[in-house]
C-alpha cells in the first residue's frame, strides 16, 4: 500500500485518538485527522469487514485484485454512456472539481491486507454519494456517515454524525432528524453488503438497474418527501 505505515503500541493508539477526534472538532475540515480517527479506533470493525469481504465471491476478488480509486484506475469512467453508473460517478466528480487522488493515505493498520481493507472503505465514499444520491454538504456527508456505520460499525462514522449535527442551524437540524436520519437508517440496513462491491467493473451498467440490484433506496427530495 502506498504511504509510510506506522505501528502504534496501545497507549500511543489512544493518544492519536484522543487528539485527531479534539482536532477534528476543533476543524472538521481536517480530513487528515479524521482518517487517523477512524483508523486509531476502526481495527476490530475493519477486520469484521475484510471477513465479509472474504465470505463473498465479488468481495475476494476486491482482496486478490486490490482496485485502488485513483485516477489512472478510474479513468475511464469518463467515457461511459450516458445514464451509467460510470458517467454518474464521473459527473459527479467532474461538477464538482473533485479528485480521486484526494485522500490521505492508511498509516496505522497492523497488516497491508487490513491497510488495503481501510483504503478502500476510504475510496469508496465517492460511490456512495452517488447511488444514495446524496449532496456533498454537511447535511448529505453527515447522512452517509449514517450509512457507513450501519454497514461497517466504525466508531468514527458515529462521532462524525454527533459531531456534524452539533454543528447544524436549527433549521438543518430539524431537516436532518426528520428526513435524513430517518432515510439513511432505513437505506443503510436495507442495501447490499456495500463493502464487498467490485465497483470498478459496474462502472458500464445502468445506474438505476444497479440500485435495484443492490437494494439503494436514493435520498428522496426533503422537498418532495414526507418521511
């Protein structure tokens, strides 16, 4: 895996813990400490995922083959048809000016099979948003941290919805609990094993077809909804 892993015995773990969650409050904007979060206090829920992966056909081939979501992999998502899950992602990335190379790398996984297992959940947020159809503001990144908890059980999706919904107006924060969490606690149950999902080779199908496939019940307009 590419980045400089570092081995941390228990106490120095609770340190980086301790002070990438009080920095991340402190900037939520700090993806660097949050990553370091979620890897200091993800351990057991990452080895949970890697054996579910390992337990499904398309989520062993992820572990042998290791797809990286970096441009140079992802790239020809760009050149997929119209209404595809590719040319989806790609639009969603392109509107946005975002980047696949973006992400911190994984430092404090014990074992590179474990290391690979945290990348992954990492690269794999952008996918997310776009089958559940979520907005990349706090109010839809604090929605997916929903979702990410209830298929992978990392202790840092959790503090990540406390601490998003700390900061919502009070008019996000009604919008949040009565539409959103109750849609994402519903959507992240219902769906597939999202973890154990070769992505990369799906990229041709049609977005919609995908969806009921995997069971994604995309966010519905607050707008339009009366959940």
């Amino acid at each position: 895996m590419q980045g400089a892993r570092v081995n941390l015995k228990g106490w120095q773990q609770a340190a980086v813990a301790f002070g990438s969650a009080f920095g991340a409050l402190l900037d939520p904007r700090r993806a660097d400490l949050i990553a370091a979060l979620g890897e200091t206090t993800g351990k057991p829920a990452f080895q949970r995922v890697m054996q579910r992966m390992r337990n499904s056909a398309e989520g062993r081939d992820v572990l042998l083959e290791r797809p990286r979501v970096i441009s140079t992999q992802v790239s020809h998502a760009w050149d997929m048809p119209q209404n595809t899950f590719g040319a989806a992602y790609a639009q969603f990335m392109g509107s946005r000016n975002f980047s696949p190379d973006d992400r911190p790398p994984v430092r404090f996984m014990d074992t590179d099979e474990l290391a690979y297992v945290a990348t992954r959940a990492r690269e794999v947020h952008d996918f997310w948003h776009v089958l559940f159809g979520l907005p990349t503001n706090l109010i839809g990144e604090t929605a997916l941290k929903v979702i990410e908890f209830e298929q992978m059980f990392l202790p840092m999706c959790m503090l990540s919805v406390v601490g998003g919904s700390a900061r919502f107006n009070e008019k996000q924060r009604t919008l949040f609990f009565q539409h959103y969490f109750p849609w994402a606690t519903k959507a992240g149950l219902k769906c597939t094993d999202l973890m154990s999902v070769y992505y990369e080779k799906h990229f041709h199908e049609d977005l919609e077809e995908l969806r009921r496939s995997w069971g994604i019940i995309p966010c519905p307009d607050p707008k339009k909804s009366s959940l």
